[in-house]
C-alpha cells in the first residue's frame, strides 16, 4: 500500500509538472532543456508555436528559425508522446538541416535531451533519416513529393514553404494529418480516449522568407493572418527582420553594410530575404502586379558575346540569328551622373526581339535582355549601344534625345572606332525626325534610330501602351531570378563559375524584377485624358521610361508592316500610326 502511494504521488507530480511545461514551453526549454541562452524572441515564438493550429513564420536570415523548428519538434516530442513530427521542404537537404542542427547543437548542451532519444533507432542522414524517442514520439524528414503518401503526422513542419508547389502541400502533405495522436491511455474508457483526442488538433507549421506577391505563399500568409483575427480559429502569423537579429546580437550592422555595398548586391532579394517584406504591388498603381508577373515566360536571356562566352558551350545562352520576320530593338533612357550622390539616375538598356505570329500580322515583343549603367560619359554609353546594336543584330536604337540623350545621339551620329578591338562602327542616323537627321553629316549614313522627344501626349501614350501590352499578353519578360539560377544550376560548367561571374549571368533576370518593382511602384494622376507617371523621391524611373519608348516603337514597327503586307491595323499617313486607348477622365 505504502508502494501504490509513492507511486500515485510520483505520477500525479508528473502530471502536474507535464501539464505545467505545456502551457509554459519557454520554461520548460530553459529548466529541462537547459536553453537558457535563447533569446526572448525565441521564446515568444516557441509559445505561440505550442498554441497555434496553423502557425506561419516569414523570418529573415539570421534569426535562426531551422534552430528554432529543431528545439519545438523535440518539446513537442517530450511533451506529447506518441507524437508524430514529419519535416519536409523544398529540398531534401534543407530538411535534413533540421536534424543536424539536434546533432550538432542541442544534443552536446542537452543530457536531458540525450536521454530522451533511443540513440540505437535514430538515424540523422540517408532515406530514413529520423529521431526516434524512448516515449514513442519521432521525428521523421520526408521528402516534398508525391512518393510520399502514406506517411501520418501530429505535426506537419514545411520548412522554406514557398519553395514547395501549393497541389503537393494541399494534396499530399496536409494529407498527412488525418490521425490524431494516440498515447498509451491505460485507465480511460474508449469514450474518454476519443474526448481527449478531439482536444488535441493536429499542428502545421510554415517557415520562409518573403518572396512575391503573386505568388501562392503570399495568399496563404493573407489567409493565416485572417484565421488570427478570428477568435473561432488558431492560427498565428509572423514577419521579422534583420534589424531584431541586429538588435538581439545574432547579426552585426558592420556585415550587413558590407554585403549592401558588394557590386551584385540585389536591393530586392535583399528586401524579400532580410527585411522580411512581400514585393508585389500597391492598390491604385498604374500599372497592375499580376499582370505583369504572369508575363515571366522566358527562359534563358539572349546573352552579349563577352558574357555568353562564361559558358561557351551552352548555345542556348548565345544571340541566335534571327527568324524568319524577326525584329529586334535596342532602346536606352540615359542618364550620366552616379549613383552615389543621385540615387535615381542610371541609363537602362533593353533589348527587345519581336517575333512574329503565325499568321504574320502581329508580333510578340519579348524582352530577353536588360542592364543598367551608371556614371559614364557620353561617349562610353554610345559605345556601349553600339556594340550592341550590332551584336544583337537590331534594327532600331530607340533613344531619349530630349535631355543628356542628344550627346550620346551626336556620337551615335559620326564614325567611332572600339578601344578594344579596333573596330571602326560607321555613323548611323535618325529615321523619324528630320531635324534629328539633319545633324548627322555623313552622306548614306543608315537611318535606324529613332529618336525621342517626350511631351505630355506621347508620355501618356506610352504609359497606356505598356500597361496594355501587359494586359494582353503582347510583351514577354525572362522569369524570375530565382528560377533562373535554377536553370542555369543545371548547366554544365555553371558550378565551377566564380560567384562574381554567376552574378554576371544572374543579372538579367534581377534587372526585370528590378523593373517590375519600379513600374508597380510608379504614381500617377489623369488631367484632360492623360495619364502622367512619377516616381517617389528617391526612386527610379530609368528602366520604365527605356521599356515604354521600346514598345511604342515596337508598336509602330508593327503597325508599319502590317500595312506592307495589306493589313492596315492602324490607319493611314505619318510614321507613328498606333493610338492608344483613351483615358477617361476621373470622377470626384
């Protein structure tokens, strides 16, 4: 009798202090773990971890949220026998991480922990990778696939969610979570078991950074963030920065000025990754996020020679000849001062290669390449176009002539010879305005540029083009920097590449989300059936202004040989023929 008494004080202390750990996990990480180092961040996360049915974390580097996911699945394996923890992420590997980090870091400062795990079981790499404790509970890596059906889990955990497709998460993995947990019950009727169980849901838990607005990871943080605001549900969603890891010792400021001030540095990546920010666009904008987005088709951009020749082999990255009908068109806005005392200066260059539909009256303008200078002289930007003007093989130059574009025009307009090569580049001239003709003196000299002078009416005409060529489908843009490296991971020779020169390849997918973010972001007000578009303080409008004198040209040129073939799609007399839709005037 003495013994059943020890032994019910025992379990009933059990009890207690179980019931106590799992409403207060903060507490039981630093006195039975012994985690006294986490910071009061962590803490917080972990608690709202242990009380959220649907937990999301969009976290930026640094705050150590694999560390973090390590310490609750291994809580919430001691807590609740019988629990089923499975891992999974848009990479095997990234999942595995999960259980290096309980090797490596928590095991050599935990003998609690230790002790809590059947070492003989447990397995932290290969195909079975998992952690198997002595109560039952295990924690299992499965990969993002559909060859993983049939797996169960009392708690689902997607590490770097964004990066896993929404049908494998809605259509396998939260499949998993068809059973509740089953612990040892020894003194419950089969009633009570199943009262027990429905107190307890399943968990899932979501971690990331940002990333865009388009896509389905941002929905599905809008839809956790309502399920906070309803007191019916529990769901819980968070977004920390860089600057709490600064302000907790986990990063220093020193670091992350020093990778702002790297010649790659990616001012958007950097937005999504450290400051924990969705890029995407705003109510009221001119021109519309998603519209613009789904137009991320192509692949591979059309690389200049120097830099195709990284990756020699791959002919897909090379300036193909051009197709049958083919036009191309090279368009620059320019800009001389730097970027260090005038942030929003910078000339942007396009190229754009209109390919023609199969019926031949329409062309698809698709911009395969894109970069930016900044800080050169007049002269080193007319070589700059020049060079491209004939590796591209293109038509047209497209150029802003109204302000510091005349000098580049002026140089444009005589013969120049390459430093480099030696190569001597005859003069061209202007072929829609005469007076811009006028000013180059060499007889016979080719007349494809077409020079820009901006006014009110043609600003706004433009603006509504673009927008529309958006909206229809009629310009084509490369996909996102993130796919991108992606395809060309998997190119031959791209691994042994330095990172300076993997950047170089990377860039022209980073200047398109580049111009995205700038037109999302461009303001704009209507007067008398005209849109004008401005720029934040601060901002750029470089990239914007190049593409949109782009496609009006593209526009023209199309117009122009539609009505060669007998197809007279826009009237008519005079060399631009298109019009734009008109701009009602708003209401207030």
């Amino acid at each position: 009798m003495r013994e059943k008494s020890r032994r019910d004080a025992i379990l009933e202390g059990m009890a207690v202090w179980g019931s106590y750990y799992r409403e207060n996990i903060d507490v039981f990480a630093r006195e039975y773990l012994g985690l006294t180092f986490l910071k009061w961040y962590q803490f917080a996360i972990l608690a709202m971890m242990n009380i959220s049915q649907v937990f999301l974390w969009i976290a930026s580097r640094g705050m150590g949220k694999t560390y973090l996911i390590a310490i609750y699945a291994c809580i919430r394996c001691i807590l609740y026998p019988g629990s089923k923890v499975v891992l999974t992420s848009g990479t095997r590997g990234q999942a595995l991480t999960i259980l290096e980090k309980i090797q490596t870091e928590l095991l050599p400062r935990s003998a609690n922990l230790r002790n809590e795990i059947d070492m003989s079981q447990t397995k932290f790499a290969g195909q079975d990778a998992k952690i198997m404790f002595k109560n039952t509970s295990y924690i299992k890596v499965v990969t993002a696939s559909d060859t993983a059906r049939g797996n169960r889990a009392t708690l689902l955990v997607v590490d770097e969610f964004r990066m896993v497709k929404k049908d494998t998460i809605n259509m396998v993995l939260k499949k998993f979570l068809t059973e509740r947990r089953e612990p040892l019950y020894t003194e419950l009727s089969e009633a009570e078991v199943a009262a027990e169980r429905a107190k307890e849901p399943n968990m899932q838990c979501y971690l990331s950074s940002a990333y865009f607005k388009d896509h389905w990871s941002y929905a599905q943080t809008l839809n956790t963030f309502k399920m906070m605001l309803d007191d019916t549900k529990s769901g819980f969603v968070c977004a920390l920065p860089y600057e709490l890891a600064i302000e907790q010792g986990r990063m220093f400021k020193e670091d992350i000025e020093s990778d702002m001030l790297e010649p790659d540095f990616n001012e958007l990546k950097f937005r999504m990754e450290m400051e924990a920010m969705w890029i995407g666009g705003e109510d009221g904008a001119f021109f519309d996020f998603n519209s613009i987005s789904k137009t991320r088709h192509i692949q591979y951009p059309m690389y200049p020679n120097e830099t195709a020749a990284l990756l020699s082999a791959q002919k897909r990255l090379r300036i193909p000849p051009k197709a049958n009908g083919e036009k191309r068109i090279l368009s620059a806005d320019i800009a001389l001062m730097a970027s260090k005392r005038h942030n929003n200066d910078a000339t942007a260059v396009f190229i754009n290669q209109m390919l023609p539909s199969k019926s031949g009256g329409r062309y698809t303008s698709n911009i395969v390449y894109g970069d930016t200078f900044e800080g050169l002289n007049t002269a080193d930007q007319a070589l700059i176009i020049r060079r491209l003007f004939e590796e591209y093989s293109c038509d047209h130059i497209v150029l802003d002539c109204s302000g510091l574009g005349l000098g580049v025009y002026d140089a444009l307009v005589r013969d120049m010879t390459d430093p480099d090569t030696g190569e001597i580049y005859p003069a061209i001239s202007c072929c829609n305005l005469p007076d811009m003709a006028a000013r180059c003196t060499v007889r016979d000299a080719e007349k494809v540029i077409w020079a820009i002078k901006g006014s009110s009416g043609f600003n706004s005409d433009c603006a509504v083009l673009l927008r529309e060529g958006f909206r229809s489908g009629k310009i084509r843009l490369l996909l996102t920097e993130y796919d991108g490296e992606k395809l060309l991971s998997e190119l031959p020779g791209y691994k042994n590449l330095s990172p300076r020169e993997k950047a170089i390849l990377q860039k022209p997918y980073i200047q398109t989300t580049m111009l995205i973010d700038e037109l999302v972001k461009l303001q704009h007000e209507v007067s008398e059936g005209r849109v004008r578009l401005f720029e934040r303080s601060g901002a750029r409008k470089d990239r914007y202004s190049s593409l949109a004198y782009n496609y009006y040209v593209a526009l023209q040129m199309e117009n122009k040989l539609s009505r060669q073939k007998g197809n007279d799609f826009g009237g008519s007399g005079g060399m631009f023929l298109y019009k734009p839709p008109v701009i009602k005037r708003e209401r207030w």
